[in-house]
C-alpha cells in the first residue's frame, strides 16, 4: 500500500522560499508521472506542478518561473522549491502520482504565505 508524506510547509513572509518534501513508500517514484498539488480554504485541489516521463517538468501558470519540481529517486522522495512565495500561495499542499488513479492522499502540509 502506497503512503504519502508530505513535510516542509510554514509560514513565510510574502517574497520568501520554501521547499516541500514528499516522501512515498510502497512504489517508486520513477515508475509514476508525479505531482504537486494544492488545496486553497473553500476551492478544489489543483494540480500545480508535474514531472512526467523522461523528467519533463510541467507548471501551472500561475506557479510557472518560481516554483520547481524535482525527484530524488534514490531517496524516493519528490520536491517542490517555492521562490517568490505570494498570498495566492497560501494553501493546503499535497502530492500524488498523476493520471486517471490517484493514491490515497496524505495529510499535507500547509503553506502560508502572510507578512
């Protein structure tokens, strides 16, 4: 059974960097297309960032220029460095393979981005 670990959130000042940890166990990373996902109070889970076959890394717009996605494949641990952190980056954030199946998510962790 796959288990998703997310760590890494806090609070940050507007303009500010985090970097979010996945770890999975049960399943290695390099065998999924995997994402980041985050969830806003009162909105739906988005899809913000991926990375795909070959390592193709793809953004949301909205993240495109400050955000990076990355594996660890001998750690089987996935990465998402947050630059220029914004309030529109607030946000419950998760990750999770990408595609038609999704495993069960994990708690998250929450990102808040406030002065």
């Amino acid at each position: 059974q796959v288990q998703l670990v997310e760590s890494g959130g806090g609070l940050v000042q507007p303009g500010g960097s985090l970097r979010l940890s996945c770890a999975a166990s049960g399943i290695p990373f390099s065998s999924n297309a995997m994402g980041w996902y985050r969830q806003a109070p009162g909105k739906e889970r988005d899809l913000v960032a991926r990375i795909i076959t070959g390592g193709r890394t793809i953004y949301a717009d909205s993240v495109k220029g400050r955000f990076t996605i990355s594996t660890d494949n001998a750690k089987n641990t996935m990465y998402l460095q947050m630059n220029s952190l914004k309030p529109e980056d607030t946000a419950v954030y998760y990750c999770n393979r990408v595609g038609s199946y999704l495993w069960n998510w994990g708690q998250g962790t929450q990102v808040t981005v406030s002065s």
